[in-house]
C-alpha cells in the first residue's frame, strides 16, 4: 500500500494547483522572463530541446496551456539523470503524446476549462479514461472547477478500479463538496489496501453518498465526510475481501 505520509495524491496536489492560480496569474509580469526556453536551459541537447520547443509552440497556437509540456520534458530530463533508460526520442514522444490529450481534454471538457483543469483532464485521457467520460463529467458538475473530480477519476484508476467503474462513481458524485471527493478517494484506497476488490470498494463507497444525496445532505453545511454510513444504518468500516 502506498505511504500516505510520503507522497499526497494527484488529486490534492491539483486542488492546491487550482487553490493558487489565482496568485500565479497576479505574478505572471513578474515572472515574464519565465520562458520555455529558460526552463528548459541545458537540461536538454539542443536537437531535442528544438524537438520540444516545436511541440510547445504548436500547442501555444491552439491555445493550450504549455507549462505542463516543458514539466513533461523536465521530469523525462530528470529521470535520465538518476539513471533511468530515457531517450531523447522518448522525452520528445512523452511530450507530444500529452500536447494530444490536453487537446483532446479541451475537446471533451468545453472552452470553460481553464489549464490546470486541461492538465487534469490530459492525465485522465493518458489514464485510459474515455473522452465521453471527460464530458459526462463537465456536464454534471456544469459549474466550479473539474480539477478535484478528474484528480480522484484518475487516481481511482492507479488504484486498479476499471475504467468504466471509476468514471461512473465520480460523475455519479460530481455535485458534492470537493472535500467529499477526495474522502470518498481515501476511503477506497483504504478498502483495496486492507483487501477489498477496487471495483467492489468504489462502487460501495459511492453507493452511501449517493444515499446521502438522496436525502438532501451531500452538500449540507452540516454533512462530513463518513456520514454516509448513516444512510445505511451502521458505522463506517473499512470493506475487506470476503
């Protein structure tokens, strides 16, 4: 099982990506001198660095958020100098194959998406999600931000919940509180952890706050996250593999 105190899931480090685009906005003539070019500085060759400045360039003209390509190729850069098998062909490939899904994730999601909710939609795509999945889910939470609930879709899939299961729980919860979202996510991984079949544990955990959304709670000032075992009369326990 993964060390919840040594990595925070994808779904909270979107949240807090979402939490302070509105600071990085304010700082961005400060910051003008930030360039693709300068990040990318002599991490890369120059063939390849050319290679992927093509690809940044071509994503500018389609308007899509460029900062998580030259991310892509930085991580790529950072992997081969621990010592890992990356090729220059293999950063170039990384970096085109996400400029395609933030593309298709801005197909799927609407002009409203903002970029750090493309880059989440973009890791939902490369996660094997399917686009009509990306549009269910922009149409049943029609306003505030996507970046929680397709961080959890994503995460639920890196936890083994099949594809078609994970998308049908989240747009299923599209309309509670971010903060359900992501207890609704830690009580699955806490399912699978002790034994539980992820398919089983996400499809369980969703069916009790779906319960409380029947009642009116899911969004209630008063509603906490594990109140849903209210809904079926019993206290909130970890499910294990029968």
């Amino acid at each position: 099982m993964r060390s919840r105190r040594t990595s925070l899931s994808r779904a909270v480090r979107l949240m807090a990506a979402a939490a302070i685009a509105g600071l990085t906005a304010t700082m961005a003539s400060a910051q003008s001198t930030v360039t693709p070019e300068s990040r990318l500085g002599s991490r890369l060759d120059p063939p390849t660095r050319g290679a992927v400045l093509a690809e940044v360039d071509s994503a500018r003209r389609s308007g899509l958020p460029v900062a998580p390509l030259v991310d892509r190729a930085l991580e790529g850069a950072s992997k081969r100098a621990l010592g890992r098998p990356v090729s220059d062909a293999d950063i170039v490939a990384a970096v085109r194959r996400l400029r395609v899904a933030l593309g298709l994730a801005r197909s799927a999601l609407g002009s409203r998406a903002d970029g750090t909710e493309l880059a989440a939609g973009a890791s939902a795509l490369q996660a094997n999600v399917a686009p009509a999945a990306l549009v269910a889910l922009g149409k049943a939470r029609s306003s505030g931000s996507l970046t929680v609930p397709l961080g959890v879709l994503t995460d639920l899939v890196a936890m083994g919940v099949p594809t078609d299961t994970a998308a049908r729980t989240v747009v299923a919860l599209a309309r509670a509180q971010d903060a359900v979202l992501l207890a609704y996510q830690r009580d699955v991984e806490r399912d699978i952890g002790i034994g539980a079949l992820p398919a089983v544990a996400a499809s369980v955990r969703a069916a009790g706050l779906e319960r409380v959304a029947a009642d009116g709670l899911l969004n209630s000032p008063t509603f906490s996250p594990g109140l849903e075992s209210a809904a079926s009369g019993g206290k909130s326990r970890p499910l294990r593999k029968p």
